[in-house]
C-alpha cells in the first residue's frame, strides 16, 4: 500500500501524534514492544467477540476470520522481538486510550448504532496505531526496526479500511460518514487531552 502522501490525509485523523513521541519512542523500544504485543493481542480477541456477536452477518464473518490471524500473528512477531532482546512479555498495562474510546461507544440504543460503534472503534484504533506505526517507521534510525514498523503500518492501514467498509456493507453510507467524523472529532480531543497529561498512547 502506498502511503507517501501524508496519513493525516489518508486516514482523516484531526491531530498528528506529537512529533516528539518517536524520540520518546525510541527511548523506551522495550515498553513499545511490550505495549504494542497488547495491542495486537486485543486486535485479535476483539474481532473473535464481534464474530461472536454478529455471526448472522455472513460477509462480516468471512471478512473478519482471516484478520484474527493476522493480528495473532503480528502479536507473534512482536513477541519474537522481545525474545530476541531477551526481554519477557510483561503485565498489561491500562490503555487509557482505548478506555476512554471505549466509553464513548453506543452501547444501550439501537441494535444498529451499537454495530456501527463497534466497528468504529476498531477502525479508529487501526487509523491511529497505523499513524504511529509510520511515524516509528519514519523516525527510528535502526533500518531493521524501521522495516518492522513500515510492515505493520501497512497492514494496519489496509485493516481500517476494512472495518470502514464493512459498516457500509451493512449500513447507509451516509450514516457511517457522519458517525465517522463525530469519531474523529472525539479522538483528536482525547488526544490533546492525553497529550496536555503527556500519557503514552501504545
Ligand atoms: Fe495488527
Ligand atoms: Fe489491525
């Protein structure tokens, strides 16, 4: 995939990470790591849930089955990493970003808007790990961690546009644009909030 263009633009977010987390990034790799391998392993269990959850949408099940792999086998790369750098899989820490994500999905209305949500979620974590994951790429002087990045990134790209696109398969078009933008706007607020508290995101 190709992502020369700016992926502010691509993937619609308001706010770019701070310019300054690749170098904090770089500091502490080994949290990143560890971080990131959280990460993956949530990506995979949450498309198992919404499998579990929707399996009356044929299309959904299909789409999603083979990006559960994809994400375990990220968490495998990522867990090899850590292994090469004799490091171990750490606890899980709190995701005050996918927390506070979580809290402002739709959880008691309509059926539809509790789907749409879900599926919102996810495509707003991948826009943004994508975000990051390039800017790791960019940013991280070792050539070799910097093709790791570049793999993931394009990857994570390629899943938010799918979860987009899976809410239109099965809502209207305009309701899923509208309720993306409100997402949107959401998540750059958070950002500046998490940013001004100087939290790390992933
Ligand atoms: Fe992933
Ligand atoms: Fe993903």
């Amino acid at each position: 995939m190709d992502l020369s263009q700016d992926t502010k633009n691509i993937l619609g977010l308001k706010l770019p990470t701070d310019p300054r987390w690749v170098n904090l990034a770089e500091i502490s790799l080994e949290a990143i790591l560890t971080d990131h391998a959280y990460c993956e392993q949530k990506a995979a269990t949450t498309c198992i849930s919404i499998i579990q959850r929707y399996s009356d949408k044929d299309k959904l099940v299909k789409a999603l089955a083979p990006i559960v792999t994809e994400e375990w086998g990220h968490f495998r790369l990522v867990l090899q990493e850590l292994e090469k750098r004799g490091l171990k899989l750490g606890r899980q820490r709190k995701d005050e970003y996918v927390n506070a994500l979580l809290q402002f999905q739709e959880k008691g209305g309509h059926p539809d808007d509790v789907f749409l949500d879900r599926l919102l979620t996810m495509a707003m974590i991948e826009a943004r790990s994508c975000e990051r994951f390039k800017r790791l790429s960019e940013g991280l002087n070792d050539p070799y961690m910097s093709k790791f990045y570049r793999r993931f990134m394009e990857s994570e790209a390629g899943h938010y546009t799918l979860f987009i696109e899976l809410a239109e398969t099965y809502l209207p078009k305009e309701k899923v644009r509208a309720r993306w933008e409100t997402w949107l706007q959401h998540e750059k607020a958070l950002m500046k909030e998490m940013e001004v508290r100087g939290d790390r995101i992933h």
